[in-house]
C-alpha cells in the first residue's frame, strides 16, 4: 500500500531547516524532564519514601490539570505555522492574544476549582494516608502556578510556529535552572519536603511567564500587521481556535487518563512499586522530550508548507524528520542500556526502591523505539492541523489497546502494566500510520497539487 504514497528525497537544505528548529527544542525539552530529575533526586535522598511519593502523585495531578489544556501550544503552533506560510501577520499577533486570553481565564478557572479537583484526584488514586496528606500540601501550592503554566503553553506555541526556537531554549533553561536552585534551597534550607518543591516550582513558573512576554514584544516590534482587538472580545472570532482545540483536547485528556491510571495502578501495589514507576517514568520524560524536538520542527514546518500550499515540501520534511526521529531514538536506547541503572541511583538511595526500578528498566529501553513513531505523527497532524484523526487515534489507543491489554495481563502485575503501557505507544504508532496513508493517498492533506 506505500508504493502509493509520494515520496520527496530530502535535499541538504530540508536536513539544515529541520535541524535549525529541532536542535533548540531538544535542548529546551530536555530541561523539562530535568526539573524532575531535580525534585525526585532531591526528595529521593531523603529517609522516609512518602516524600518521594507524594512528589510522584502530585505532579501526577498537575500533568493532568495542566497537559489538559496543552491544545494551547499545540493549536497555537499549528495555526500560527499556517499564518507565517501564508504570510499573514495580522492573523499571526491575533492567534497570540487570543492564546493569551484563553490561557489566562482557564488558568483561573483552575484556581476556584481547586478544592474539588485536588480531592478528586486524591481520592481516585488512594494512596497511602502519609502519602495522601503530604501531596495534598503540595497540590495546594503548586494550582497558583496554573495561569502562569498555561500562558507559557500560549507562548511556547506561538514561537515554535514562528520558527523561533531559541526564545523557547532561553526560557525553559533559565525556569529550569531557577526551579533547581529554589528547590534545594526550600529542602534542604528551608527544611521543608514536597510542600518546598512545590512552592519551587511556582516561583520558576511566574519567573518563565516575565521573561517570556518580554521577549514576546521584542518579536513583535518589527513585525507586520495589526492586532485586531475585536478578536479578543467577541467568541465568534475564536472559532478557528475552538476547532482546532476541541480535538487537542479530548486527545489530551485521554493519554494523560492512561498516565493516571498507570500511577493509580502503581499505587495500588504499594509505596515501593509506586516509587519506582516514578522514577522510572523520568526515563519517559527523556525520551518523549527529547524526540518531542523533531516533533516541534515537524509542526512548525508541515505547518509552513501546508500555508504555502507546498505538497513537495511537506512530503520532504516528513521524510527528514523520520530519519532524525529514529536515529535518536536508537541512541536513546542505547544510552538506557547503558547507563540506566546509573540514572535509576542517582535518582534515589532507597535500596527497595532501587531494585524494583531496575526490574522494570529493560521496558525502559525498548519504548524510545516503539514510541518515536507516535510523536512524529503527532507534529505532522497538528502542523496540518489534522487533529480530529489524532484525537480519534488517542482514544483507539487507550479504550481499545492500552486498557484491554492491562485487564488480560493483570496476574503479571507491574510488568503486566508496563507491557500495556508499552502498547499504548505501539497502537498509537500503527493507527496514526494508517491515517497518514490514508489521507495521502485521498490527498486529503487540504494542500492543492501544483
């Protein structure tokens, strides 16, 4: 069935315009993941392992509260990508205020809502009561940060689809490493334990959003066009922007559902197991992160040439970033099977802990391979802003793989959930390569042939 599929040999300058965008990105989303490398390697070293776990619970709610709303930067991206192909700077400022203003209202929304999605939350994964009381200190904290969070989600997006890069690698570095200092300084200064990094972590958000509207405004001064502030106030101008999100949301909500449930699972078999999964998913931190860097330039460019009506160069970049996302892939494997036990103890002096991640770690090493192909097909759906087949996908993924899979494995307990979780990837791999075929070979990419 490939042989229908129009193939584009990628030149020397789509290896450079791919590269130019995804090595920033790979950098700035390696730093994600660092922050909570930080925070388990921080809290890991302490005596009593409900610390640890109460971290893992707790930035387990905020990964859903927060990666609910991601179709923030995704939309953004998408759209804006579209825009500067197109050649359209008025719609190119518009799409940021309108980002802007959404980001700021949910984000307050989150705020006066906080007291039943916290003990939601809580009481559905039903944790241990020490572990329970000490991330409910946390989640209390860290919920201020939710307006800041989802304006840099805005942010983000917007400069990725601006193809600037650099601005997204200054600011996470900078959040980052401020997030890292104050979390020492709260444990081990201040003496304070999920309660401190929490606090950390609104601080560094707070900072990221200051700095990043700085360097905002200082892109937008030479740029063309005009804002058009009847946009802002008028639902009927947000309508391209609810289209596109409505889909990035239900997607997100349904693989951040998986992580949940993946962690109440954990859970359920004990602090020791839970721990581990914890560190453990700092692996797939790495990886999703880090191959999320090709991802980005696939938005950012699918989207381009999707407004420049390019089907030549669209089929190009998609080739490009196949190879680059596979390579580091297998260099990602590699360096987990090399150094993953390495990794697994610098995160954690808990003997107990130590031995059951590295049980689990061999699963570790063969995800990058398995789930590269999802987050490829990711960056081209939303760069086309094909993003109802990419919810449509999620949702096979999780209801009809990732969930029957776990209930047929469950005597094999954690490898049994690890093994599901693992195929979560696989499924959504196999069904967004299907849809990739299947609209181009309709030619249903909305780019007309030339």
């Amino acid at each position: 069935m490939f042989k229908t599929l129009p193939t584009y040999w990628p030149t020397q300058r789509d290896h450079k315009e791919v590269w130019s965008i995804a090595w920033p990105m790979i950098l700035s989303n390696i730093t994600v993941p660092l922050v909570g490398l930080v925070d388990t390697a921080v809290i890991g070293h302490l005596p009593e392992s409900q610390h640890l776990a109460a971290v893992a619970i707790g930035s387990m709610i905020f990964s859903i509260v927060y990666w609910a709303f991601g179709f923030l930067r995704m939309g953004t991206t998408g759209l804006t990508a579209q825009a500067v192909g197109a050649d359209d700077d008025t719609t190119n400022r518009t799409l940021l205020a309108q980002s802007l203003v959404m980001a700021t209202f949910i984000g307050i929304c989150i705020i006066l809502l906080q007291g039943p999605i916290i003990q939601l939350a809580l009481h559905w994964i039903a944790a241990e009561p020490l572990v329970t009381e000490e991330a409910l200190n946390y989640a209390s904290i860290r919920i201020y940060g939710a307006p800041a969070v989802l304006c840099n989600f805005a942010l983000l997006g917007w400069f990725v689809g601006n193809q600037n890069t650099k601005i997204p690698l200054l600011l996470l570095t900078v959040t980052n490493l401020l997030n890292m200092v104050m979390d020492i300084i709260a444990v081990y200064g201040l003496g304070m334990f999920a309660d401190g990094v929490a606090l950390a972590t609104v601080i560094a958000e707070y900072g990221s959003l200051l700095l990043g509207l700085y360097l905002c405004r200082r892109v937008l001064k030479p740029m063309g066009g005009q804002l058009l502030r009847s946009s802002l106030t008028q639902i009927k101008h947000y309508t391209e922007l609810f289209k596109v999100n409505r889909y990035l949301f239900v997607r997100t909500l349904a693989i951040l559902f998986s992580l949940a449930f993946f962690t109440a699972q954990g859970a359920r078999q004990g602090t020791d197991i839970l721990s581990a999964n914890a560190v453990l998913l700092n692996f797939l931190l790495l990886i999703s992160n880090g191959l999320d860097g090709f991802a980005h330039a696939t938005e950012a460019l699918v989207g381009k040439r999707t407004g420049r009506q390019d089907i030549k160069g669209f089929y190009r970049t998609i080739t490009t970033a196949a190879i680059w996302s596979l390579i580091a892939a297998l260099l990602f494997t590699l360096f987990f099977w090399l150094f993953g036990g390495t990794i697994i103890r610098l995160l954690t002096s808990l003997e107990n802990v130590q031995q059951q991640a590295m049980i689990y770690l061999p699963w570790l090493i063969v995800l990058p391979i398995i789930s590269v192909w999802s987050f490829l097909l990711d960056g081209i759906f939303i760069g086309a802003t094909q993003v109802k087949a990419m919810q449509n996908t999620m949702l096979f993924s999780v209801f009809c793989v990732f969930l029957p899979i776990w209930w047929l494995l469950r005597p094999l307990e954690n490898h049994g959930l690890w093994i599901a979780f693992l195929t979560l990837f696989f499924a959504r791999g196999v069904s967004g390569g299907w849809v990739f075929w299947r609209l181009s070979h309709h030619q249903q990419w909305q780019i007309k042939r030339k």
